[in-house]
C-alpha cells in the first residue's frame, strides 16, 4: 500500500493551507536519519512528523523522539501508527512555534521530559513545513540548550539563502543570523517526486551544526534585529544612512560605529560580513530617536525586494 492509499485508508489528505508535501522515498528518509548523528543516549525532536516515516527510523537510532504536529489528525495518525514504540515516541498535538519566532511551551515542555535531569542531548531532525522553516531553524539555535545538530529538508531557495555570500541577492537577514551561530552544509538536493503530493519547488537536505558560544556572542548585541532589519530593509542604501533612516543613531554615530566594526566607509548593509553587522550592532549606542520595533518573527521567512 503506497503513501497516498495509507492516508486515505486513515481518512486523511494533505492540507494546502498547512503546506503538507509527505516526504515518501525510504532511501531519502534513511539517509536524512543517518545524517543526524543521533546515538541511544539522545532526543530527537521532529516538527511536522506528518506520516511518522521519519519519526519511525529516528525511533531506532536515539533514545526518545519528540514529534510535534500542528494537524491534529494527523497527530492522532502518528500515535495509532506508533504505537508499538511505546514511550520511546511522544507525539505532541500542538504548534511548534510561539508566535514570536521561538519554541512554543508544548514543544518546550515534551523536550524537557524526553531530555530528563541529566539532560541528554538532543537534534532536531525534520522535514520542516517551508513556511515555518526559518522560524524553526533559528528557534532551535537560539534555545538556551541548542542541539547537537539540525538535520532538515526545507525549500532549496531558503538552502541557497543560508550559504549566500554578501552582496549576493539571495543575502539577507537569515542569512547572517544562521551564519552567526552555525557551520551549514547542504547534503543533498531532492526533486519533487520524493514527497507526495509533490511540491512545486525542488528542496535541500542541510545540516546545521551550532557553534559553542555562539548564541551567548549573538545575544549580547540586543539590537541585533533592529540592525538586520534596517541593514536589509535599505539594502541599496549606505549602512550608515539605512540606520538612520530606521531611527537607531544619528549619521555621525552610525559612522561611527560602523568604524568601530571594522566596516568600510560608505559600504552598504548588503555587503558586510555577518561578523562586521554583530560587531555594528554591539558599537550602535542605545537608540535616542524613536526607532522601530523588533521585526516581526516571520521577518526570516520572505526574501525582501531590493527598495
């Protein structure tokens, strides 16, 4: 009985509204479980575990699985199907995310009782819905314990976004926050025809591996999103003048500590370095002009046009 046939036979379909594209092939699923790493001693935690394909094979590699789906049916499906693994899985009938762009508490508390009082380590491992997977990626490197890895497959375009280079098109605000806190490599590109229904985009397999310290060296610039969401909100403007505009410092102070981080003059927020934008945005003195609020969490998701 094929993938669709078991759904069906569930009573259940993919949802569009919710983005499902059920990842089939077995040799994919295999290699995606290999990749995490995961030893008898550790969590799993998946998002979106859909079919329970993947949540199966991450059964018999880690100690205990964590799947959080936002489908209640489907949730329901994955407890029936299973169910033979007994405590080793718990499926979590609830949203990933918070709103606010981290973990939400269902999420936090089923980690929490799957990682114990040791705590043993954990990975996320999924085949994240694209329209929560930046959210998802950053929300799990900047948990106060972040994971061993991060395994996922996302939309090919968000892969391209992850490893691009400053000046480049498909650079921008995620970009520099993942690059701040993780070494990424892109495993394996997948065509459609590896999930039903097949999507209209070609995916990535990535992992992501976070670097010690870092979420502490990127947390002690609170202006963080407001630099990244000034720098990219004016791309094509100078550094200087896109701070400006965005109310965080005067020109001369921008100028200043755009000095201070070592970028060059008159360069524009598109072509500094990840680590030049955290050294900025330690630099920037405390806004005195009114400037705007933190961005939105979906703020990583959409690539912005250029102004």
């Amino acid at each position: 009985m094929g993938l669709s046939d078991t759904l069906r036979a569930r009573g259940l379909r993919p949802r569009k509204p919710l983005g499902q594209h059920f990842l089939s092939d077995p040799r994919i699923l295999d290699s995606i479980a290999d990749a995490a790493g995961l030893g008898p001693g550790e969590v799993a935690l998946e998002i979106g575990p859909g079919t329970g394909l993947l949540t199966r094979r991450l059964a018999g590699r880690a100690g205990r699985v964590v799947a959080v789906e936002l489908d209640r049916a489907l949730a329901e499906g994955c407890r029936i199907a299973l169910g033979d693994l007994g405590d080793r899985v718990e499926v979590v009938a609830a949203d990933a995310l918070d709103g606010r762009g981290r973990f939400s508490r269902p999420l936090r508390a089923a980690l929490d009782r799957a990682r114990g009082p040791g705590p043993r380590p954990w990975r996320l491992v999924a085949n994240l819905p694209y329209g929560a997977a930046s959210q998802a990626i950053v929300a799990a490197l900047e948990h106060p314990e972040p994971p061993e890895a991060v395994v996922v497959t996302i939309q090919r375009e968000m892969a391209d976004r992850l490893r691009a280079a400053p000046g480049s098109a498909a650079y921008g605000a995620l970009t520099v926050r993942v690059a701040l806190l993780a070494d990424v490599e892109v495993l394996r590109h997948l065509a459609p025809g590896a999930f039903w229904p097949p999507p209209k985009v070609r995916s990535s397999v990535v992992r992501l591996r976070p670097r010690p310290g870092a979420r502490e060296a990127v947390a002690s610039a609170p202006l963080m999103d407001r630099v990244l969401r000034a720098l990219f909100d004016y791309r094509r403007k100078r550094a200087d003048r896109a701070l400006e505009v965005a109310g965080l410092a005067t020109r001369a102070a921008a100028a200043a500590a755009l000095a201070a981080a070592g970028a060059p003059a008159g360069a524009r927020g598109e072509r500094l370095q990840p680590e030049t934008i955290l050294a900025l945005a330690r630099a920037l003195p405390p806004p005195t002009v009114n400037a705007r609020p933190p961005p939105p969490s979906h703020f990583l998701d959409t690539p912005r046009p250029r102004p």
